[in-house]
C-alpha cells in the first residue's frame, strides 16, 4: 500500500486525524517539490535541517503500522469472509445430516421389521427342516442297518466259497506239482541216460576215428612207398634212355606228389569218408536231443515258481 492510497483511506482519516493529516502534507510537500526543483532546493534544504529527527522517525515508523495496519485488517477481514462460508456451509451440513439422520431412522426401522419377518420365516423354515431331517435320519439308520445285515449275510457267504474254491485250487496245484516232479524226475533220468550214451558214443567214434587214422596212414605210408618206386623206376629210365625227356609229365608226377602229401587222410578212401559222415550225423541227432530234454526241464521249473500263491488254510 503507497501514500496515495493512504491518502484516499477514509478509514484512516476517521481513526487517525493528525496522521492522515501529515500524509496529505507530506503528499503535497512532494509534488511541491517535484514541480519547483531547481528553485526551492535551497529552501528545502534549508527547512529539512530545521526539522527535528525525531519527528521524522516518529512518521516513518507511524506510516510502517499503518500499512501493517491496514493488511493486516484486510486479512481479517478475508479470513471473516471465509468464517462466515465456513458458517453456512457448517449450517448446511447440519439441516443434511439432520434430514439423513431422519430417512437413516426411516430406513432402519424398515430394514429391522423386514429382517424381523424373514428371521420369523427363517425360525419357522428351521423347525420343518429338523423335523424333516429327523425323518430322513431315521430312514436312512432303518435302510443302513439292513443293507448291513444283507451285506454281512453276503460277507460269509463269499468267505465259504472262497475257501472252498481255494481248497480245490491247492489241491489241483499240489496234484500239479507232483506230477510235474515225477515228469522232472523222468526227464533227469532221461537226460542222465542220454549224456551216458552220447558219452559212449562219442568214446566208440573216438576209438572208430583212432583206428581210421591208423588204417589211412598205413594206406598213404604204402601209396608213399609205390610213388617212390615209381618215380626212381622213371628216373632209371630217363637216365637209361628208355623215354624221352618231357617236362610236362615230370611236373604232373612232382606236382601229384605234392598233392598226395598235403591231402587228408579222409579223401584217400570212400568207405572211411562214409563212415565218418555217418558218426557225425549220429553225435548232431543225440546233442538235439539233450538241447530238448534241458530245455524242457527249465519251462517245467519256470512254470513252478510262477504258481500263484495261496494263503494256507
């Protein structure tokens, strides 16, 4: 706020006379001032100096409350403004509160004579749910209790066949397992009788093989013994000059030797051949045989430890 609008307060003329006064002075002393500079500067100079400080202090310091003064009115007055808002809408708020109170009050007397007729309907629905579900108990009891019975009744009935079918099961297994032993028994002895044959057998083509390889040796040592006679009768004549000389029939003769030295024993003869290939059919057929009876008996056991198992009785 600045001296002009101080000056123009006429709040501050009523209150504050003598101030208000020296405002408008000081106010014209300036303008005064302002218009006549170059010719009154000593004039002025001249009465400042005249002027006491304290005076000057005094307006000063009166000029800074009365600004502070009148803010601070205008304050009181806005805040006065806002307490009269706050009033009315305080006044509003109450009349509301006051009519939602009421329609609260409406409300819940309708609400607690709704709920007071459902809880009645609910009391009322309660007691025919336990009479209802009284009946339906013992109902169901009287139908549990039979079912039971039946079921029991039907219990021992199961557990009686049960034994019976297991008393003809065990027997029929035991029956099983016995024969099945007596037929395990047969098959060892069998298998016993076929290994001390094929045993035998195989000693008879041992000692067969045996006395073939010394006959067939006894043959190449003579067949040896006539090639060596041979070929020194045919040296005698070609050294005699009985044949002519013919390398053709000399290699034929020293090639068939080497041959007749690295044949084997069982090309020398077809009846040994025969015999051989007889003992070895022989030996192959009693092995097939053992390979049936040891194959047989390991399904046998395979087929008693797979037997079910049965509690005894």
């Amino acid at each position: 706020m600045d001296m002009v609008e101080l000056s123009r307060d006429l709040e501050v003329k009523n209150k504050y006379p003598e101030l208000y006064q020296m405002i408008v002075a000081q106010r014209r002393f300036g303008s005064a001032e302002n218009r006549d500079t170059p010719v009154v500067a000593q004039n002025a100079n001249r009465e400042m100096s005249k002027d006491d400080d304290s005076k000057q202090l005094l307006y000063i310091e009166a000029i800074e409350l009365l600004k502070r003064c009148r803010k601070q009115e205008r304050q009181i007055r806005e805040m006065q403004k806002s307490y009269d808002n706050l009033l009315s809408v305080n006044k509003q708020i109450k009349e509301t509160y006051v009519k939602i109170y009421a329609k609260a009050e409406q409300e819940e007397e309708y609400i607690s004579n709704i709920l007071l007729k459902r809880i009645q309907k609910l009391k009322n629905d309660k007691e025919t749910l336990a009479q209802k579900y009284e009946q339906e108990e013992e109902f169901l009891t009287n139908d549990l209790m039979r079912k039971i019975k039946q079921l029991q009744s039907e219990r021992d009935v199961l557990e009686g066949n049960v034994k019976s079918e297991q008393a003809t099961v065990i027997d029929s297994l035991l029956t099983t397992i016995r024969r099945m032993e007596s037929e395990m028994a047969a098959g060892r002895k069998n298998m016993d009788r076929m290994r001390k044959e094929k045993i035998d057998q195989e000693n008879a083509l041992e000692h067969e093989q045996e006395l073939l390889f010394n006959t067939l040796g006894k043959q190449m040592d003579q067949l040896n013994q006539e090639k060596r006679k041979m070929q020194a009768s045919l040296q005698k004549a070609y050294l005699n000059g009985f044949i002519e000389p013919d390398d053709e029939v000399v290699g034929s003769l020293i090639n068939q030797g080497e041959s007749n030295d690295r044949a084997p024993p069982f090309d020398c003869g077809n009846r040994s051949g025969n015999e051989v290939a007889r003992l070895r059919s022989h030996l192959r057929r009693v092995e097939h045989q053992l390979g049936e009876m040891r194959e047989r008996d390991s399904n046998s056991e395979l087929d008693l430890f797979s037997l079910p198992q049965f509690p005894s009785k």
